[in-house]
C-alpha cells in the first residue's frame, strides 16, 4: 500500500486526510535474459504472476516446467527497481516455445489481458480439454463464495482499490489459494500460478472465484488449469459464455447471498 495526502469535500468529517491507495507498479517477466512481457500490478506474489502469465500463455504446463524463478539482481538497475523484474528458468521443451513468444513482447496494463489474441478456435488449436465431469454441484456453496472472496480481501479492506480472485474447493468451499490485485487478469495469474506451482493442475474439481466480470480471457485461463467452474459477481461477457459452453466450464455470474446465474454446464449443479 502507499499512503498520499488528500483532501475530502463534504461529509462528517471534511479536510485534509492521510489516504491509504493500492500500490501499481511495473512487472517485467523474463525468461533466462528474453523479456517477454510487462504488466502494471499490485506487488506481491510477483512469481506466481510470472507462472501463471506463462501458464496461460502456453509456455509452461506444469510445476516440472519451472527450474528457479528469482528477482532481478542487474547491477545497472536500481535496488529498488530489481524486485521488479522476475526471471525464470525453465526446462528445455518450455525455454523453446518461450524463444518464439519473446519475439512478440507484451506490453500489459493492469486494467486487460492479452485482449482478443485468442479465438474460441485457437484455444481448441492449442489442445485445451473439456472441463472434467464433477457433477452434484451446490448451487448454494458457489452462490456464498464471493462473499468467502470478499471477506478474505484483506488489502481491500484498507484501499477499496483492488480486485481479487480465489481457487475454491466445490465440495467444501474452502479457499485455497487467495490474491489481490490492481489488474484482475493479475489477480487471476497469481492464483493459477500458485496452482501450478503447488501441483494443482488440472485443477479438477476446483473453481475460480473473481470480484468482479468474467471475461472471455478470465474463462480462457480457468479452461486452461482444467478448472470445473468459474463464479463472478456480476455479469459474464458474450464470448466469455461462447468459450464455458464449448468446453463444458461451469459459468455463474451475479453469485450473492447463496443466488447465482448459470450460464454454462447448469446441468452439474444440483437442484
């Protein structure tokens, strides 16, 4: 978080005022000295961005991908600048195929994705699978994550500034695995790579809660980890519906107080 003065203009208590904002800063992603890509993210759980934003790319398919990932210790940046920059070893298949994406270098900004690269027909080009068959789903366990997601939002509490997504066990409800960022496609990255990086992939079983839209890209990345099902608060986007329905991804949208939309593979959930 960073603290900046501010002033407030009507209300209880106006004035000047000490305001804590969402931090948003650079992330270059290196693979060996090839730089790949750069987002505009909250800092924190900066590796598992790299794996998950290397996951979805189609670089890495598994934990046994990543040999080390570290921060940057170039002598010509300045210290501060180093945990900005993440590099990360991988074995030989993934190293190959990270050779020829280096050579489209993405600029991201936290507010997108890679947006409109893919088509529902790339995905199936690129071997990604039906979502597996986990039927018996509670309706009513999806509709209460968001809440779960909103109450484990600890830096939002003190920002208001931030998006987050969450891996949710369908049977239990637990979440797994919980991030926070500027940029929901990095709140999305981060917990794939986690995923990853835990040996949780295919993520059978497993959903995808978001704070916010679920979009054609957000559901590209849930398909990819094998996940069952992906909950949003509010409403998913037209293509975002076209890609769950193709490959069997359970899709909930505006999930509140137990209630939920399905858009997608409704016939997992139970009555």
């Amino acid at each position: 978080m960073t603290r900046v003065n501010a002033v407030r203009f009507g209300g209880d208590t106006p004035g000047p005022r000490e305001e804590q904002l969402a931090t948003e800063e650079p992330l270059e992603i290196r693979v060996g000295d090839r730089r790949l890509a750069v987002t505009m993210r909250t800092p924190g759980a900066d590796f598992d961005l790299a794996v998950g934003w290397l996951f979805a790319e189609g670089v890495v398919r598994g934990g046994a991908d990543v040999r080390s990932i570290r921060y940057c210790t170039d002598v010509d940046l300045d210290p501060l600048e180093r945990y900005n920059v993440v590099t990360v070893d991988l074995a030989a298949p993934a190293s190959a195929v990270a050779a020829e994406l280096a050579a489209r270098s993405y600029v991201m900004s936290s507010a997108c994705g890679v947006c409109g690269r893919d088509t529902v027909a790339d995905l199936r080009g690129r071997g990604y699978l039906p979502a597996p068959a986990v039927p018996g789903l509670d309706p009513a366990l999806l509709g209460a994550l968001p809440e779960r997601l909103r109450r484990s939002q600890k830096v939002f509490d003190r920002t208001g500034g931030l998006h987050a997504a969450a891996l949710a066990d369908l049977t239990t409800g637990e979440l797994l695995v919980v991030r926070e960022d500027v940029g929901r496609h990095n709140a999305v990255d981060k917990v794939v790579g986690r995923a990853v990086l835990d040996g949780l992939v295919p993520a059978a079983g497993l959903g995808l809660v978001v704070s916010g839209r679920t979009s054609f890209e957000l559901c590209q990345k849930a398909v990819a980890a094998g996940m069952t099902a992906l909950v949003g608060v509010s409403a998913p986007s037209s293509l975002a519906v076209s890609l769950a329905r193709e490959f069997g991804l359970t899709l909930a949208g505006f999930a509140r107080e137990g209630r939920l939309t399905v858009y997608a593979a409704a016939e997992r959930l139970g009555r």
